[in-house]
C-alpha cells in the first residue's frame, strides 16, 4: 500500500497521473455525495487506481475505481441504502399501495429478505380473499414481491340461515341476535330467546359450521 501511494505521489508530480484531491472533487461532483475513504490499487496491467468510496445525498454506498491517469471512472458498485425512511416518505408509500391495491395498510416492518436486501414488509387489511402481504423496496417504494394472499375463509352464513336452523329445536321469541368474534378472531352469533316461562335461552352458535357452541338459561 505505501509503496502505491509512493508510486501515486511521485506520478502527480511529473504530471503523469491526476491529483487525488482534483480526482476526489470530480467525484463527489458526479455522484452529489461524500468521500468516505480512498484507496491506492494495481489493476490487471498494473496501471493505478483510486478505489473512492462515497455516500450520496439519498444515503445510497457508492464504490468507485478511477484511473489514476485520465480521472475517469472504470467501474463502479452501489449499495442501496439499508435504513428506514422517515414518517413523510413512508406516508406517500402507503398512500400509494392503499390506492392501487384498495385495502388499508395495517402493518409495515423493516427487515432484510433471502438476499440480505433491506426491504419493508408490508400488510393490507382482510377483504374477501383474505389478509395481503408484499414486500417493498425501501429507496422508491415499489413492490418487489406481488400480494400473498392468505387463505380464502370460510363463508359466514346469513342471519336468516342461523335461525332457519335454529327451528324447531330451540323455540321462543327473538329478543337479539348478534354477529360477534372471539379473541381468536372467529366469528358466532349470539343469540337470546324469550321462553314461554319467562325464561331467556342464550346460545352461542358458530357462524361458519351453525353449530350450536353454548346454550344456557337465565332467569
């Protein structure tokens, strides 16, 4: 390493190769960002380069090889920035994936997929077919991954099939009926019949299968 910066020094001054602060202005010039770290190498025909590191304005890595000789740049590798976005740029995303897929967005996470790519995972809320899930690019907002739908669920029955089936085997009058879930997020109906004595018969009956789940008699 010493003696390539050797060998760099004493090139810029018989005016053979570029000045590395002339090199290091151009490039950050190109690319709208800041030099993080320069280093001296040979390439395949021993010529000399400037391998520049920089991050630009939109905090995306930059890695460049530049000849030594002309100041132009050989190649080149980008790293995609890998931190969040803040709360502003994050609503136009959502915005945007609400409007184009129409459901509600209910869940966003940062994290990496397969590749080690910084990604969000996002979810859209329940609609017929099931609950949606994709991942986003986290520098535009793009979808990477098309919509996971979960598994279609089972079709709720009417109101009116409920108390069809209800017939004759649990008689009285409607007092209420009502389509509710429980903790675990599965739907029944609760349902309260007056009997002839006075009494009220309670049921709870699954809204899915209409069995009869609980029954009980209050005074």
């Amino acid at each position: 390493m010493a003696a390539e910066q050797d060998a760099a020094r004493r090139g810029v001054l018989n005016g053979q190769l570029k000045p590395l602060n002339s090199v290091i202005a151009e490039i950050s010039r190109q690319y709208n960002g800041r030099v993080i770290d320069v280093e001296t190498e040979r390439g395949r025909k021993g010529e000399l380069r400037y391998e520049i590191k920089l991050i630009d304005a939109q905090g995306r890595k930059h890695e460049v090889l530049v000849d030594a000789a002309t100041g132009a740049v050989v190649a080149q590798e980008s790293d995609w920035p890998t931190q969040p976005v803040g709360p502003a740029q994050m609503a136009r995303y959502i915005k945007r994936l609400e409007q184009r897929f129409g459901a509600r967005v209910s869940e966003v996470e940062f994290e990496r997929d397969a590749q080690g790519q910084a990604v969000y995972e996002v979810k859209l809320s329940e609609k017929p077919a099931g609950q949606m899930k994709l991942l986003m690019d986290v520098s535009t907002g793009e979808v990477i991954h098309p919509p996971q739908g979960a598994a279609p669920k089972a079709a709720i029955k009417p109101m009116w099939a409920l108390l069809e089936s209800l017939n004759p085997r649990f008689g009285g009058l409607v007092m209420e009926v009502e389509l509710e879930t429980d903790h675990r997020r599965q739907p029944h109906y609760s349902v309260e019949l007056l009997q002839p004595n006075g009494h009220k018969l309670e049921l709870e009956v699954d809204a899915v299968t209409l069995q009869v789940l609980r029954q009980k008699v209050d005074d």
